[in-house]
C-alpha cells in the first residue's frame, strides 16, 4: 500500500485516493483506508494535507505526493470570468474583490472621488 503511494509520489503523481487504492489492492476501499490510518500511526507516511485530495509524504522527506490542486483548478481560483455587478457584461475576474468590468470600475473610481470632494467641501 505505502509502494503505491510512494510510486505515485515519485511519478509527480497527486496521492492515489482511497478508493484507487482499494482497486490496486483488491479490496474494500474502507480497508484501504484503515490501512492508510494504521501507515500513519506506526509513523510509516506523514499525512500533509488531509480531504479528496491529501497529500502524504515519506516521515525522512525523501518523497512527496504531488500537491492537491490541479494546475487548471489553481488558474481558476486566480481568475474566472463574471457578470459585472453593475452592468452585466461578461468579463475576466482577478478575484473575488474584482467584480466589476473595467469601464464600470473606472466610472466607480470617479464617482468616489466625486464623493470624496464633495464631502471635503461640506466639511
Ligand atoms: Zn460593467
């Protein structure tokens, strides 16, 4: 079971689940996964990241399953397209600060600094 993790590892693979495990062992993915615990107690694997995607390395560091996002899901996280919120078009989000299109943001901008001045006026 710890070769199978650590060929995954040392192929630059993401750690194989339980349920793939359970598959190359040929047996009840619940048993993968006791097997896994049981690895972990006896010090065998360190556990990095626990979830869908955990990542489990050697206890010396001499491998490591590849990290838990994959690249594509990383590019979404950063930026994804969205409505603009004041006019709906479609455009690309830096994240979720960024919810407004470009043009929109600018006329927002101006609008805060309008307000801004007014109220310095007022004051
Ligand atoms: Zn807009």
């Amino acid at each position: 079971m710890i070769e199978l993790i650590r060929a995954a590892a040392l192929a630059g693979r993401p750690c194989p689940s339980n349920a793939d495990l359970a598959a190359d062992l040929g047996c009840e993915r619940n048993v993968a996964q006791i097997l896994v615990r049981h690895a972990r107690a006896l010090g065998l694997i360190a556990l990095r990241s626990d979830g869908p995607r955990r990542v489990i390395a050697a206890p010396d560091d001499s491998w490591v399953t590849a990290a838990a996002e994959h690249p594509k899901t990383r590019r979404g996280a950063a930026g994804r397209m969205r409505a603009c919120l004041r006019c709906r078009a479609s455009f690309h989000s830096e994240g979720p600060h960024h919810r407004l299109c470009d043009p929109c943001r600018r006329r927002a901008e101006d609008d805060g600094e309008f307000r801004v001045i007014g109220a310095r006026v007022r004051a």
